[in-house]
C-alpha cells in the first residue's frame, strides 16, 4: 500500500499489526488496535508525517493509530447493525 492512497473517509481494513513504538500516543488508543477490523479513515496522527493515522472501528465506538503499511483498502460494507432483540437478522 502506498501511503499516497491513504485518505480520510476512506474503507479499510487492518490486516497487520507492527511495532509501536515509535507511535506519540496515548496508551489508550494503542490498546484500541484490532487484526482484521475494518474501519473508516478519520485522519494522519498530528507528528507522524502521514506515516500514521487514525482509523475508526466499525465494531466499537474507538479508533486507533495505524502504521500505513498495516492498512490496506476495502469496499467490504459496515456490518448490520441490530436494532433491537426483535429485530430481523435478514435485514
């Protein structure tokens, strides 16, 4: 992947998890980073050159920092989300 394809609103998933520790961030957000979730880009980390940037889970509420070369880009939908115990599974 290069990092020239990577911007913000864009599909990906996360398919590697690299070393860390040269990421400026809080240890919060550096134990938000899922193998394998998909999520949206939601902007290159402040400091880090668009070598790093924010992507926002679809299956929590939190997003974390990823390394360029951990993403790669997708057009896999958001999974359903339920709307309730009685809800359709079919949609």
């Amino acid at each position: 992947m290069n990092v020239s394809d990577i911007k913000q609103g864009v599909r990906v998933e996360i398919t590697d998890l690299g070393d860390t520790h040269k990421f400026l961030v809080r240890h919060e957000y550096l134990d938000n980073r899922q193998l394998g979730v998909l999520g949206v880009i939601e902007g290159p980390v402040e400091g880090h050159d668009d070598e790093i940037w924010w992507v926002k889970h679809d299956n929590t509420r939190y997003k974390a920092p990823y390394h360029f070369s951990e993403i790669t880009l997708t057009d896999e939908e958001h999974p359903k989300k339920s709307t309730g115990w009685n809800s359709d599974p079919f949609g």
